[in-house]
C-alpha cells in the first residue's frame, strides 16, 4: 500500500503542468500568460510574447533565430516553431556540417504569429513563417510562409481554406456586444461580404 502512495505522488509530481505568468527576458510579467512545464522554450532572451498567451503541453519553441507570439494567440500540444532548420545542411554536408561556420542550407529566419492565433495540436510552424492576426492552424499542418490575417490554414504543406470570421459570424450575430472585442481590435466583415 505504501509503495502505491509513493508511486502515485511520484506520478502527481511530475505530471506536467501549466505555470501562470510568465517573465520576459526584459523583465516585463506577463501575469495572463500560460506555460507548460512540459514545453521546452529554447533562447528565450530572443523571444518577443506578448500577455494572455497560451503554450500548452509537449511543444518545442525555438527563438534562436527570433520569434514572435502575439496577444492571445493559444498553442495548444505537440507543436513545434521554428527560427530555424538544420535538416537540409545536414543532408547536403554530411559529416561536415559540424563545425562549419556557414553550412550550406542552413535555415534561420525570424518566426512571426500574430495577435489571436490558434494553432493546432501536432502542427509545425517552419523557419521564417508569419501569421497574420487572428489566424486558424489546423492540427497536423505543415506550415512554411506567410499567411493574411483571419485565414484558416490546413496540411502538408499547409494553404489558405477559409476565413475565421465565416466561423465566427454565428456567434457575433447572436452576441452583437462582443464585435468591439473581435481580435483585439473589432469585427471587420471578409472582404467578400463588403
């Protein structure tokens, strides 16, 4: 019985966890910020995150290159964003890509998403992507450039399938109070319905 005590504390100890607040490495506190203990934030004295953001569990952040991650924007699990990419020098280098200073093929590149993004669980944000405001990442995407603001993107690689705003409509409609709020800066109608 005991050892089923110790096991199970054990266990409850180690599980992973969300920490709330986050400290940026210019010393501003982020209280509305989300992390969690099981995500690995890799130089994070080059990442630029803004409040109310959430990094969900097992994701692989990587700033070395710089990264940026907008208000509210929600990181659910198992992602990982790039600044950079290794793969195709090594590759083409073989065993002399260690130790290169300029590996042919080397990738790094400032990563950029945006205010009110979602992005889905098992999806990869590539070296040099940006995501406009209020962006929709389908889970398992490959994601490798730039996308406009309220887009839904989706797979391998991942393209433009529709506007955020199309799912959000029914909603606005039936709370007209909250189009002031919609993504930080109000409800704007898709170009189509203009």
């Amino acid at each position: 019985m005991l050892k089923y005590l110790l096991l199970s504390l054990l266990r409850r100890a180690l599980r992973p966890r969300m920490v709330y607040g986050f400290l940026r490495h210019d010393g501003r506190w982020l209280r509305h910020t989300r992390v969690s203990t099981a995500s690995e934030l890799q130089s994070a004295e080059r990442l630029d995150i803004d409040d109310h953001v959430f990094i969900g569990h097992f994701n692989f952040i990587d700033a070395s290159g710089g990264l940026e991650i907008g208000e509210g924007t929600q990181i659910t699990n198992y992602v990982s964003v790039l600044s950079h990419s290794s793969h195709q020098a090594v590759r083409l280098m073989g065993r002399r890509y260690w130790g290169d200073p300029q590996p042919a093929g080397y990738r790094q590149q400032a990563t950029r998403i945006g205010p009110y993004c979602f992005i889905g669980p098992h999806s990869l944000i590539a070296p040099g992507s940006r995501l406009g405001r209020g962006v929709l990442v389908r889970a398992h995407s490959y994601v490798d450039g730039d996308f406009p603001d309220y887009s839904v993107i989706g797979g391998q690689p991942a393209r433009v399938i529709g506007d955020v705003r199309a799912i959000d409509r029914a909603v606005l409609d039936a709370h007209p109070e909250r189009r002031a709020d919609y993504c930080g800066t109000g409800w704007q109608a898709p170009e189509a319905d203009a």
